[in-house]
C-alpha cells in the first residue's frame, strides 16, 4: 500500500518558488520599493529553518524599511520557525527596517503563536488574522 501524501508533501513548483529540502517552499517578492515579502509554505522546522535564516539574512543588509513574512502557507511551524522569526526581528532593528508576520490562517502557525507564554506582538509585529 502506498501512503498518500501529507499537504506539506505536495511544495509548490510554479515559477519564482525555491525549495528547501522538499518540504518547504520560499518565494521572495517586492511588492513596492522598499518593502520584501517572504512568503513561505509547507513545513518550518529544524530541518528547513536555517533556509529560511538564510534568505532573511540575505535580505536585511538591504535598504528596507519593512521585511514582510507570510506564513499564511506553513502547515508545520515547529519553535526552529520561531526562532527564525526572532532572529530576523534583531537583524532588521539593526537595520532600521520593520519585521512583520502574516500568519494569514495557518493554524499551524497561530497554534503556536498561542502557545508562546509572553506576548509575542511585542516581540515581532504580527498581522492580525485575516
């Protein structure tokens, strides 16, 4: 018997998208100058985390006033993606740009969110829930 795939299985492959490990997807977008959209599907976690460091990294060097990361596509967001997300908000302050999250209706990623026993908003700017 073949097992059927997970959702997170399934990675987008349209153009414009990167994988990272096959269970994760990245795509990065400027909507409008001085702003990057980072969005993000399928599975955050240890083994996927440190591509997604990467491109934020990659990105923050840049002349931004606001990095944009959408989540609204994570069917695992594992405390390796929190972490990710920490990480970023100390690079963008020191580069003077915004860090926000768009959970978007990930219920993975709100899951967690809830989890977290301080007030993560405080933290990192997150989108309310669309």
């Amino acid at each position: 018997m073949v097992p059927q795939p997970r959702s997170a299985d399934q990675v987008r492959t349209a153009p414009g998208w990167v994988t990272a490990g096959g269970q994760m997807a990245l795509r990065v977008l400027e909507p409008e100058p001085g702003t990057v959209l980072v969005e993000v599907t399928g599975e955050l976690d240890l083994g996927t985390a440190r591509r997604l460091d990467a491109v934020l990294q990659a990105r923050l060097p840049a002349r931004l006033d606001e990095l944009v990361v959408d989540l609204s596509g994570v069917t695992f967001f594992s405390v390796a993606g929190l972490n990710s997300l920490l990480r970023a908000r100390l690079l963008a302050d020191a580069a003077g740009a915004r860090l926000t999250v768009d959970a978007g209706g990930s219920r993975a990623v709100r899951r967690l969110f809830t989890l977290i026993p301080t007030d993560f908003d405080s933290v990192v700017n997150v989108r309310p829930v669309r």
